[in-house]
C-alpha cells in the first residue's frame, strides 16, 4: 500500500520525478518509518548523485548512509535499509527481489539486520551478540554462508518469519 503511494506520487516514473527535483516534502507518514520530508531529503540526494552516475550499484552501505540517506558516518550501524535496498537490488527471486543490478554477486550482501532476525539468531544460537550493530550482521551473514554460500540472504526470510512470530 505505501509503496503504491509512493509510485502514485512519482506517476510511476520514480527517475524522472527524481530528477525533477520537485519533491513532496511535508510531516505526513509515507510508512510508519519514514515521512515524506524525508523521503524529500532522499530524493534530493538521489538527484545530485545521478546528475554525474548512471548507477547506484557501486556505493558501499557507507557512502549510502552519507550519500543518500544525508546521515553521519557510523562504522557500528546495522543498516539495515541500506542492507534491504542492496538485498533487492542484487538478488532476483521473482517475488520481492528485484535482481536489477547484475554486477554485484548475491554473496557480497550483508543480511538486514532488525529486531526479528536479531530474536532469533539469538534463540537458534547463531550469534550470542546482544548488540544490533554490523558486526552482528556480519556474524549472522557468516553463518548463513555455511548454509548458502552463493547466497546468505536467502536465510533471511526464514529468521525473519521465526523471530516475527515469537512473543518477546
């Protein structure tokens, strides 16, 4: 639903709205993480990156957080937006992945990391970390690489869908 709000405000033609450079920029929630002044500062933001590259593909999750999210450096944060974003960009499961870059190997993501696959990375013994920072993530990415080498991310719907359905 709010994704279809969204594309209904870009007349689904998010690069061009985008590189319009006229944005919807008020206190109303787009969704219940985001609102649209920050989804103005992202446009922005966007917009002054395209200006000199075609591609999003080769930012790490750092320059995202600069760059496009307008965030401070913090070499502790999970990220996981920026995770989410790349996870859809790179992997193509014909469902929610997208799959539109095709230079960046599904084996390089970092898993998203929220309190539901923090839950139950913790409950099944993947990590022991209490803390909900990249290290974390990378711990929990590593071991799914045991499992799914070329892709880790595909673990992540599962811990998801386990750590969503305990109680706390």
């Amino acid at each position: 639903r709010d994704c279809r709000r969204l594309m209904d405000e870009m007349e689904w033609r998010p690069y061009e709205y985008i590189m319009a450079g006229k944005y919807r920029s008020d206190s109303v929630s787009l969704h219940r993480t985001i609102k649209w002044c920050e989804m103005s500062l992202i446009f922005h933001n966007l917009r002054a990156y395209y200006l000199s590259n075609d591609s999003l593909e080769s930012l790490t999750p750092e320059e995202y957080r600069v760059k496009i999210f307008g965030r401070k450096p913090d070499p502790k944060a999970a990220n996981k937006k920026i995770h989410m974003f790349r996870r859809w960009m790179v992997r193509d499961d014909g469902i929610v992945d997208l799959g539109v870059w095709k230079h960046t190997s599904p084996s390089s993501l970092i898993i998203p990391l929220d309190v539901h696959v923090h839950r139950a990375a913790l409950e099944q013994g993947i990590t022991k970390r209490k803390s909900s920072d990249i290290t974390t993530a990378i711990e929990i990415t590593e071991f799914l690489k045991l499992v799914f080498p070329d892709d880790p991310c595909l673990g992540d719907f599962a811990l998801f869908a386990y750590g969503a359905s305990q109680k706390k």
